[in-house]
C-alpha cells in the first residue's frame, strides 16, 4: 500500500499575470509521511499549499491524487462536485484563522457533525457522540459541546477546527500556519496534539509555516521556498542540521536563541 | 359563467367612459405576464428549483406580497374566482387590499370559500379545506432560500443546490435539537421536493407541510423582493426533512377550536383581556364559518352569542 505516493505533483507552476506565485514546483507526497513548506512572507507557500488543495487554479503542471480505490486522478481534471466530495471526505483544511474554517454561529457539536451529515448521516444520536468523542480528543471539554466556537478562546478553536476537519477520517491534511497567532505555550500544546494525531491516524499532512520551530516539530521532510521557487528540500533534520543553501543558511541562524 | 357581466371592464367607470389611466387587465402588461409565465412554466419542469425572474415594481411594498401577487397577475383570467388569505384569514388587511386589487384590475370574482376558489393567494398558511386538482395555490415568499441564514453567499448556495450538498439543512436542525431537545423550527420548515432540491416553503407553519405532500393542486411561490419563482407541480413528494432518532412532527393542540369545535386544525391564539383570558381558534377564517353553519358548537361561541344578545 504505501509503496505509493498519495499525491504526484509535477511542475506546477502559479502566475499572477506575470507575477510568479510559485514555480516548477514537483514532489511526492507518501502516505503517513508530513511535508513542511517553509519561507518567508510572500515566498509562495500559501500559493502552492492553495493550488494543491484545488482552492486555486495552477497555470500549468498536475497534481495527481491517489483515491481510496487506488487509481490516480488528476484533481484538476475532476469535475467540480468530485472535488467538493473529495474535499469534505478525503481531506481537511486547517486555516490559520479558525474564523475561517470554523461556523461561528453553530454550536461545536454542529461543527464537528456538519462533516457527518454532509456525507448523509442523520442519526442525531451517532452523531453527538462521534462529535463529543472527538472533542475530547482534542482536549474540549465535553460541556462545552453545545457553545459557539465565539465563546472559545484561540487554542480552543483551533483545535475545534482540527476536529471538525479529522471526524471524517481523512487521508490528507492541508495546515496553513496551524500555529500563527497562537503564544507559545498554546502552540506548544496544540503542536504535540497534531503531532499525537497525525502518528494514531496515519495521516499525511502538508503544514504551511514561517516558523523552522514547528516544522522540525512535526515533518519529516521539508521544502524551503523563496521567491516562487523550491530552493531546498530534504528531510527535515538534515535542512536543520545542515542547510546547504545560502537562503537556508541564513533563515536557520536567524532562530532567536535564548 | 353563462351570466352576462354586468361589472365595469378595468379602466372603465360605471357609465363606461374609458380614464385617463386605464390598466392592462390584471394590472400587468402583457409582456411582463409572458415573462412571468415563462418562469412558472420552468418552475414547474423543475420542481422546487427556484428560478430568477425579472420582478417589477408593485404598487404595494416589499413584504405585502408583491411575489405573489405578479405570479396570480400573471395566471388571472376573467373567469377565475379568487381566495386571498392572511393567515389564514380572509379579512385581514393584506388579503383584503389584494382581493380588491385584483377586483379593481381584473375585475374577477372573489370569494371567501376555499372549495369555491380557482386561485387562492396566501400568506403563511394553507386553507383547512383540502385542495382539489384544477385549484391553484399562489404563495407570497419572503426569503425564498432555505439556506440562506446558513450560507450567505448567493453564489455558494446556489452551487450547493446544483451539487446536491445539503449537508448544512441539517446543521440548523442538530442545532434545534441540542438547544431545545427537539426540532424546534416551526415554520418555514425545509423541505424536499421530488427527492432532489431542498425548499423553502415560506413561512407556512410546519403544520402545514403534510398537506403540501402529493398536493392535487398546483402550488406556486413568487418572492418579488427576491425575483424568484418556484413551484410544486400537483401529485409530487414534497417530504419534511428530519432525524432518524428524531422524525418530523408537527405541532399539536391540546383543545379544539373555541368557536367551531374543530380539532386536527391549526389554532391562533386571541387574547381576550389583560387577567390571562384567551381562547384558541381556527386560523381559517373560512374553515370555522363553515362549520359554524353546519352547526358545529365551540365552548366559547354561545357565551358569544348570548353577550351580543344581552348587549343588543
């Protein structure tokens, strides 16, 4: 089974009129296995991480997708209701502002059961269940099903956010700056439960992120990104331990020390 | 109608001289009803989807009806006989300002009894009487998206109608019940129509939605401030949606109607004094009459009649 890469990207390319959003980029993706993209602000990883996730058109190159029956698809070459059912089932989003993944004006429990009934569950009762479950393994109190996300704090919500996105029991998972506007001992607990999740679930992830702390944390490989080009990719704790370019040389030795 | 027509043709007073103003009949020129047509027509081929239309400008404001009104414009001819309900009632002031509407520019007969009517307008119910095939029912919608306090944007609601996702009807539901520990929409309730599109039924109470199931009537929605037309062709599954561990039911009276005695109907609430008196009645006005003339008998309609007698 996992002698196959879940997603084939070749040489996709993004361009903002003639602007480049991210260039030639090509990878494979294994299962289990999580793939950090690291930059600086305007490097392309948002661009890339939202092209992979079929949120954004690329100008050119494909990305192939190994479905649960074992065939590849083109996501591009999928009709839009296929990508939505795939996007809802197969796949999570995790944005870095929970606002915008999460509905402010449900209730948690709403929020983690929406997955379930779009994909036609309509037992009420399996449903709070599987949502308090889940809840609770993301550490939210199970009294809290029924408040709105809006009374959570920052932590809290985007472990919601996680939650509702797991419940289906996705194979891949895409995470732009999971940990941004988190402080640090937040983001520490929120980075070991991903991490928990993603080694119990067997998940594979793509984590979007400017801070080399969170993807030594969770990666096991990582691609450096600067101007729209990959300039660096290996595994994790070698680009750490040893950056070869120039680029990664410098965005290493700049971690604060304290 | 085999009698001559004595009415004034619309546009014309009594003596016949034609005015300054005279309307087209019905009120609507007849490219606009054309137009309109044409919307029903698809609505109709397509039951539940809601089809945009061109909506005029009414001589009433948004919120009085004025959907509903250009789609009864639009299917009016000078032998159709009128229904225009308010809640059920006849004789409150939105029904009887659009039955004299339509008096004054089609110059077609009104009545009040439901099995008389060829086209019944209505706000937020539908009559007691059970419709009959050939009769058609003109709804005035508000709102006509179900998801829309869900969803709003127009662009994604209308993809998720196109790809089916209706996921999010149920969101609203599983909020009802983990609020309130039972579907507490009470109207307006969601409906499927035909196993395909989900359906605002405006906001008739949830009550009313087994009648609208396999309905031998024609059932049209116009919301003019909206510009949709939609429909439910007569004999189509129109089904509540629901829970398994928690079905669709709808609401249940513990008395019968204070004047008439029925019960199995829907009741308003009248508030008789400021110490807490009230009595329950019949929503439709015309349903309660009728049977107060077959001789049906409430708890409160003697008191009635002995008070106006000992008043006289």
């Amino acid at each position: 089974m996992s002698d196959m890469p879940l997603l084939k990207v070749r040489s996709l390319s993004k361009f903002y009129g003639n602007r480049i959003g991210c260039h030639d980029v090509s990878f494979d993706l294994w299962p289990g296995e999580v793939l950090a993209i690291v930059g600086e602000s305007g490097s392309g990883k948002t661009t890339l991480l939202n092209c992979l996730s079929t949120r954004l058109m690329p100008s050119t190159g494909d990305v192939q997708y190994r479905m649960r029956d074992g065939d590849y698809r083109d996501l591009f070459r999928m009709s839009e209701a296929e990508r939505r059912v795939l996007m809802r089932t197969d796949w999570g989003f995790v944005h870095q502002n929970p606002a915008d993944g999460l509905r402010m004006t449900v209730s948690a429990g709403a929020n983690v059961g929406e997955r379930l009934m779009a994909v036609g569950d309509r037992h009420y009762g399996r449903i709070r269940a599987t949502a308090s479950e889940w809840l609770s393994r993301v550490e939210i109190d199970t009294d809290r099903i029924d408040d709105q996300p809006r009374a959570f704090s920052g932590g809290m919500r985007q472990r919601l956010q996680i939650a509702r996105n797991l419940v289906t029991s996705p194979r891949l998972v895409f995470m732009d700056e999971p940990t941004g506007g988190l402080d640090v001992s937040v983001q520490a607990r929120l980075l070991d439960l991903v991490r928990g999740l993603v080694s119990d679930l067997g998940l594979s992830a793509i984590v979007v992120t400017h801070d080399l702390a969170v993807a030594r944390l969770l990666s096991h490989r990582m691609m450096v990104m600067k101007g729209g080009h990959v300039i660096e990719h290996g595994l994790t704790d070698r680009v750490l331990d040893d950056p070869r370019e120039p680029y990664t040389q410098l965005l290493v030795s700049s971690i604060l020390q304290v | 109608m085999s009698a001559p027509d004595t009415r004034p043709a619309p546009g014309q007073d009594s003596a016949g001289e034609t005015e300054l103003a005279a309307y087209n009949f019905a009120y609507l020129d007849e490219q606009t009803k054309r137009m309109i047509r044409r919307a029903i027509l698809k609505a109709i081929a397509i039951p539940g989807y809601q089809v945009p239309f061109a909506s005029r400008e009414m001589p009433m404001p948004y919120g009085w009806g004025t959907g509903g009104v250009q789609v009864t414009a639009a299917i009016i001819g000078p032998e159709d006989v009128l229904k225009v309900i308010d809640q059920g009632a006849d004789d409150t002031t939105n029904a009887v300002s659009i039955r004299a509407f339509f008096q004054k520019v089609a110059a077609v007969r009104a009545t009040t009894h439901t099995a008389d009517a060829t086209i019944i307008q209505t706000r937020h119910r539908i009559p007691e009487h059970t419709l009959q095939e050939g009769q058609v029912l003109v709804y005035q919608v508000p709102i006509p998206e179900p998801l829309r306090f869900l969803e709003p944007r127009e662009t994604e609601t209308r993809k998720m109608h196109a790809l089916e996702e209706y996921g999010l009807m149920h969101v609203k539901l599983y909020e009802d019940i983990a609020r309130h520990g039972r579907i507490a929409t009470t109207y307006a309730y969601p409906v499927k129509v035909h196993g395909r599109y989900v359906m605002d039924p405006s906001p008739t109470p949830k009550f009313d939605n087994p009648k609208m199931h396999r309905s031998e009537a024609l059932q049209l929605f116009g919301a003019g401030r909206e510009k949709r037309i939609y429909a439910v062709p007569p004999h189509t599954d129109v089904v509540s949606l629901d829970f398994e561990d928690h079905p669709f039911e709808v609401q249940q009276f513990d008395r019968p109607c204070a004047l008439c005695g029925a019960t199995h109907v829907y009741l308003d609430e009248v508030v008789l004094d400021d110490r807490g008196g009230r009595m329950f009645v019949c929503s439709d006005t015309d349903y309660c009459e009728t049977r107060q003339a077959e001789g049906h008998v409430g708890e409160m309609l003697a008191t009635t009649a002995t008070d106006r007698e000992a008043a006289e």
